[in-house]
C-alpha cells in the first residue's frame, strides 16, 4: 500500500465494487496500469477479481483488512 495511486484504487473500492474501466477513470491511469496496481493488490491479498463477460470487477477482501488490523495491534503490543 505504499503507493498512492493503490491506495486511490482501494479508497475507491471501499464504496462497492468496480470494474477496471470504472476504476481507470476513477484514478485517471491507462488501463494497463490500473491492471499492473490491481495485480499487486490481488497478489497481496487485498483484491479479488471476477470476470463477467468481458468485464473484470474488482471487489475488496474485507478479510484483509481485519487481519492487517491484528497485525498492526501486535506490533504495537496490544491484545487482540
């Protein structure tokens, strides 16, 4: 998440579901790198993919975030 232009795909994201051309003009990239930033999403876990048709929506792993959420409270020292 160390990129903004991630962090605009996910802020984007967190209102619902969205498809890459959606995303594209959201963020105003080219499309191949929207695609290049959801692949490092996905790879991280923080992105799921489906397609429909030709489309491909893209939809936060909410799971993701509970988890990097444990991981912060750890490292800080906090219980769980």
């Amino acid at each position: 998440m160390a990129d903004v232009n991630r962090l605009r795909i996910v802020r984007r994201l967190a209102d619902g579901e969205a498809t890459v051309a959606e995303l594209t003009a959201h963020v105003g990239l080219s499309q191949p790198l929207v695609s290049w930033h959801l692949g490092r999403l996905r790879a991280a876990g923080v992105v799921v993919t489906r397609r429909k048709g030709r489309e491909t929506i893209c939809r936060l792993r909410e799971e993701a975030f509970t988890e990097f959420a444990a991981r912060e409270r750890a490292v800080l020292g906090f219980a769980s």
